[in-house]
C-alpha cells in the first residue's frame, strides 16, 4: 500500500515549524512514517475512535491526527513539543 498523503491543521504546521532545524527532520522521518502505517507506528486510538490517533514521534513530540482512509490522508491535528 501506499504512503497516505499527511495534511496540518494550522496549530500543527505552527508547532512543526517552531521545532529546530535538527528536530524537524527527525520528525518529519517520523511523520512519514505514519503516513505508511498510520494504525501503527505504535499509536493509541483516542476515546474509542479508530480514526483519530495519538503518536509519539521518537523524542521530538507527540502527535494526534485523524486518518482518512477514504481520501487516503492522514490530518496532523496537534503537536506537542
């Protein structure tokens, strides 16, 4: 299968591009990770939800996104860092 496409909310494209040039590509392996296996990566579903998830991204930050399975994206809603 294909990698889905990754979209930010604008609070998460805010909270990715205050992250460090060095922290940025980390995170970003990490997001595209995601994006290949967005059901893994070692995410939880959050309150019941398949669909939105939580992920650690290595030690760079924490993520909650909702997958898209039907137009193949995955939503970066939050990032933590």
């Amino acid at each position: 299968m294909s990698a889905y496409r990754v979209a930010y909310a604008n609070e998460a494209r805010a909270g990715r591009d205050a992250l460090s040039a060095e922290h940025k590509k980390l995170f970003d392996a990490g997001v595209d990770n995601v994006a290949r296996d967005p059901y893994g990566c070692g995410s939880t579903s959050v309150s019941g939800s398949r669909d939105r998830r939580d992920a650690a991204i290595g030690s760079v930050a924490f993520i909650r996104y909702e997958v898209s399975p039907a137009v193949v994206t995955v939503t970066i809603l939050r990032v933590i860092h």
